[in-house]
C-alpha cells in the first residue's frame, strides 16, 4: 500500500505534463520534450515521496502495528518493543523503527534510519535506530538447535526477550541507548565474536 500510493501520486502529479500538451495540440510537435519531463518529473517526485511520509502530517498512526502494517502490509507475527521516544516492530519478513509522540506512531524517513548488520556462526545482530534520538534496538537472530541460551548479555546492559519462534529460527529483541562504545554480543557468558557488516 505505502509503495503503491506513492507511484500514483507520482503519477498523478507528472500526467499533467502529457495531457495538457494533448489537449492543446501541441503534443505532436515536441513529443520527445514533454514524455522526457513527465518521466523526469514523475521519477523525481518519486524519488522524494519515498523519502517524505506525508501520512505523519495526518496525525501518524493509532498503534505501532497499524503503522507497520500500512508500510509493509500483514503479517503472521507481529511483536513491539517500545522507548521513550520510538518504538522497535519486528515481524518474521522484516522489521522497522517508528518515532513515537504521545500514543501516536509515526512513519520515519529513511535518511533518519539508523541500520548496523553483524554476524557470527549461528548469531545475526541488526541494530536499528532513529538518528535523531538516542534509543536503539537490536534485533537477534539464531537457529534453533539443541541449544537453548540461558543468557544473552551485551556490552551495552540490553534486557533481551524472546519476540517468536519461526521455521527454525527464534528472533530476540531488546533496547539501548547509544553511548559510542563498541557493541559486544555475550551468549552464556562467551563473547560470540560478531563481524560486522559495511
């Protein structure tokens, strides 16, 4: 749905650069020129669109999940961790940062998303994060086997909980505020040695 309003709003906005020209005759003599501007136009609203979440002008979202929902569409698992000032929704497909005001949700732009991947053997880290705050959220992913951690601990004093269990994998999530200090992952006491990703 989010993607799909923007390009009718893009194209809505770059058609008049086709029609009026048809409708005055004058298409016929400068075709090229005015195709190029409506493709150019409608690219760069495009473009602009994706970066700007005009539905936060309408008053943002009722909960975390009607926000998430209307940008990736439904899911079967849905789980919401939430801070002072954003809040983490993490799903078995994907999972987001929203700006939280109040008891409203709002969408945040991508040039504000704050995004770090690392790794280990069985281990996958993604800490997201809105730039203009301090919160983080990092988003744990292992494959299930015979062992069950008893503990996950970071460097940064994270509180992690089980989000859900699916095909084999079992997402933790947690929250921290960013201090600058290298990120250490601890399972049962072990540093797990994750290697970043650029």
């Amino acid at each position: 749905m989010y993607g799909l309003i923007r390009i009718v709003i893009a194209i809505l906005f770059a058609s008049p650069f086709i029609l009026i020209p048809v409708f005055r005759h004058t298409f016929q003599n400068r075709r090229a020129f005015f195709i190029v501007s409506a493709v150019s136009l409608a690219l760069v609203l495009g473009v602009f669109l994706y970066q700007w979440p005009f539905e936060n002008q309408f008053g943002g979202f009722g909960t975390a999940q009607q926000a998430f929902e209307y940008q990736y569409g439904e899911s079967a698992y849905i789980y919401t961790l939430e801070g002072e000032e954003t809040a983490l929704v993490l799903t078995e497909r994907d999972g987001d940062v929203l700006r939280k005001e109040g008891d409203r949700f709002y969408l945040i732009s991508p040039r504000y998303t704050a995004r770090v991947n690392a790794f280990s053997a069985d281990t996958s880290v993604i800490i997201r994060g809105d730039q203009r705050t301090q919160e983080r959220f990092v988003q744990l992913t292992m494959i299930e086997t015979d062992r069950n951690p008893a503990t996950i601990t970071d460097s940064k004093g994270t509180d992690f909980e089980t989000a859900f269990n699916d095909k084999g994998l079992t997402y933790f999530a947690g929250m921290f505020i960013e201090d600058s200090e290298k990120y250490t992952l601890y399972i049962d006491g072990m540093d797990v040695g994750l290697m970043k990703l650029q």
